[in-house]
C-alpha cells in the first residue's frame, strides 16, 4: 500500500518536511499514531524523509529502499532484539551516536513502540535527547503518549497522525482491497486507521452484520416484528456500533440513490433494495437522525438491547410517517 501519499496530507508531515527544507530538523521528534499495524511504516517514511536526496521522500532511491528493509547504515531501528525497549537497547543507541555518519552528513535513530520503553530506559535517554551529539536526530514512534515522561514528552517535538476520514481511507485503500462494496463496510465499521480497516476487511462477521441490517430494514413491518430483528441483531455478538455503521451506510446509499447522486452510492443492488422495501427520503433522513442519536446514546452507557429496540421503532415510524403516496 503507498503510505506516503496518505501521511503526505498530514500536518505531522507537513511540519518535517518543513523542518527540513528551512533546515531546521528538530533533534527529536515524537510520532503519535493509534495505527499500531502500521506505525512502523510511518517510521519508515519520516526517517527516509530525514536522509533522502531526492525527495521527502523519493520512495525510489538507494536510501529509501535500505531503510525501508532496516539496513541503511545511518538509519537505526530500536528495539532490535525485543519488543519492549530497555536500558539495554537505549546505552547501544548513546554509544552509537558518538560514532560518525557512515555516508549520510546526520544519523537517525528510531525507537519503535516508545510506549514500551521501561521507565529506566526512559531516565536514561533524557541526556541524549537533551543534548544530542551533532547530527545526531532521535524519532520516538508511539501509539500513545501517555506512558511516557513528562521529562521526555519535554524534550521533543510532538507530532500526530490523525485518524482518517472515510473519503481519504477509501481512496488510499481501493487499489489494495479491489472489493470495493467490501471496503465501504470495512471503513464505515472502522476507527479511522488503516490497520482498523484492513482487519475489518477480512473479517468475515461484517458480511453477517450486512445481511441482516438488509434483512431489518426491508422486512420489518410491524411493531411485532421488533422483537424478532432484535433478538437477529444480538445473535451476532458484535458490538452495536458496528451495527450501527453499517445501517447508517445503507441508508446514506439510499438516500444518495433517492436524490439521484449515483455517484455516492457504494453499494447500488442493496440501495435498489432498500428503496422497493418503501423507504422514501423522508423515512430515510428520520432513521437517519436517529441512528445519529443512537450512537450518543451508546456513549452514554444506554444498554444493547433497549438501544437496538429504540432503534428499530424509530426506522418504523419514519416509514409509517413519510409512507410512499
């Protein structure tokens, strides 16, 4: 997948490449993302950023390639022989800071997983990251940082990678994951990072999650069917706010289907559906709004079933108030 033209519109990239083109790269940076699948990846582009010649960066040339498999000489990736980094791992890094550049004019090192790194281990870097020898740039890479030290979170430029909105994750991905219907889903069920979305993609319980969020909105008819669709959604054991995102996408597709916008649908057969089960535009924008209201009323603590309930009865009184003439 190309990470770079994802991280390339993201402030945290922005201000690097910056930094490097007024020649003003920080000594340490601090990398936030929650994609912990791909954290390391992003790494991998900052440090390219920092050492190639060609770009910020190319992606093509020797540099780039060599880091991109951790074996460019002044490019350094910690931990190497564990997942936690220790006292160990942060004395081979000082030691090898005062140890000029191999072939580049600045040396990166790179701690994966800062999140990890013992309170020792963090006591002991403070120094270097305080006072780095010349040329020398430290990049934290961490999934929070909170488990860090105030003294370390100090001593470095702090920057974040955002979670994606749905347009950008569907564009960067849709090469990668050619089912397209598939990847709508994954995305809409996902927490705004690629790894999220990658995982749903190939979790088969989604395509369950689909069928019966179909199954609810065509064939409930009544206030007696309630009951029934419920106790189908709950059967599935995921949690309510994958159904949630899944309804919404539907009904956003029928909506888009309704006012004639074909090009926001993703999943048109399914739409076609929805719309030969009576829901109008109106009934469509009330369930809507309360699939909306659903998920405050998750975040306030509301319990799965009488959320689910409360749901279903607002979708069938939308369909019963706007009903087709």
């Amino acid at each position: 997948m190309d990470f770079l033209s994802l991280i390339k519109n993201t402030g945290a990239y922005r201000t690097v490449k910056g930094d490097k083109e007024n020649g003003r790269l920080s000594h340490a940076y601090l990398i936030i993302s929650q994609d912990s699948d791909n954290l390391d990846s992003y790494l991998k582009i900052f440090a390219k950023a920092f050492v190639c010649d060609d770009g910020c960066p190319c992606e093509n040339c020797r540099k780039c390639s060599l880091i991109e498999d951790e074996r460019y000489a002044d490019v350094i990736f910690y931990p190497q022989s564990s997942q936690t980094v220790g006292v160990e791992e942060i004395n081979a890094l000082i030691e090898e800071s005062y140890l000029k550049p191999v072939e580049s004019d600045k040396k990166v090192f790179v701690i994966k997983n800062a999140q990890t790194m013992t309170a020792p281990a963090q006591n002991k870097l403070l120094k270097t990251l305080e006072e780095p020898p010349k040329g020398v740039h430290i990049i934290l890479g961490a999934t929070s940082e909170h488990p860090l030290l105030s003294t370390i979170k100090s001593r470095v430029k702090k920057l974040e990678i955002p979670l994606f909105d749905k347009d950008t994750l569907f564009s960067a991905m849709e090469k990668d994951f050619p089912d397209l219907e598939k990847l709508s889903v994954a995305i809409a069920c996902g927490d705004g990072t690629v790894g999220g979305v990658a995982r749903n993609y190939n979790d088969e319980n989604l395509k369950d999650i689909t069928m019966v969020a179909l199954d609810t909105l065509c064939n409930m008819k009544s206030s007696k069917d309630v009951l029934e669709y419920s106790n189908k959604i709950q059967s599935l054991k995921v949690d309510v706010a994958d159904f949630l995102s899944v309804i919404e996408l539907l009904l956003r597709d029928v909506l888009a289907l309704i006012e004639k916008r074909e090009q926001l649908v993703f999943n048109r057969p399914l739409a076609e559906k929805l719309v030969e089960s009576n829901f109008s535009r109106g009934s469509v924008i009330h369930a809507l709004e309360a699939v909306t209201d659903a998920f405050k009323r998750k975040k306030a603590n509301a319990t799965p079933t009488m959320l689910i309930e409360w749901l279903l009865f607002q979708i069938l009184e939308g369909k019963y108030k706007w009903q087709k003439l």
